[in-house]
C-alpha cells in the first residue's frame, strides 16, 4: 500500500494505492492517525481518494470507520473519491456513504 496526502486550503487529500486488507491494515491505520497528528485542528475536509484500491476487504473496512470515529473526533469530515469497480461495491452494500459521502 502506498499513501500520498497534500493540503489545498483547508482540504486534505489522501491518494492510496495498493490492496486494503489484513496485511496493509496497520500500515494505513499508522500513516492516517499520523497525518490526523499532523493536522492544526479546525474544520478540515478529509478526501480519500481511492482510484488506486485495486481489493478491499472486511479489514480494510473496519480501518475506515475506526479512522472514522477518530478523524470526526478532531472536527474533521471524511469523503471518499474515485472508489473503483470491487470496492465502490463494498462501500455500497456496507453503507460507507451514508457516513462518508462519495464526491467526484
């Protein structure tokens, strides 16, 4: 897995590339509770761009929502971008978007 942020204004945008399972869950929990360290408070928008995600599974989504909790704790919203074929479907049937919204 590999994982890339920038900052625009207040948007934070996190492009992951690679496979989000068993194997890379403790990778990408360490580097997104890093970057939430890194973040100077205040309202953020927190993009995941997920175009690189070629296989997500129960892990994978079991570290959104844990990033989740941890990341709105701090003020800051989370939406998922570009969530290709096998893993826009995960996120559909587990409802992912009703929490984090999709954006294009």
């Amino acid at each position: 897995m590999e994982i890339k942020y920038s900052f625009q204004g207040e948007e934070l945008n996190v492009v992951m590339k690679g496979e989000l399972d068993e194997c890379t869950a403790p990778y990408v929990r360490l580097s997104l509770d890093t970057i939430l360290k890194d973040l100077n408070g205040g309202d953020t928008k927190l993009v995941l761009d997920l175009g690189g995600v070629s296989f997500m599974d129960s892990t994978g989504i079991g570290v959104l929502l844990g990033r989740y909790n941890k990341f709105r704790k701090s003020n800051v919203n989370i939406y998922i971008k570009n969530p290709q074929g096998h893993v826009n479907r995960i996120l559909e049937m587990t409802g992912i978007y009703e929490i984090m919204p999709k954006i294009s």
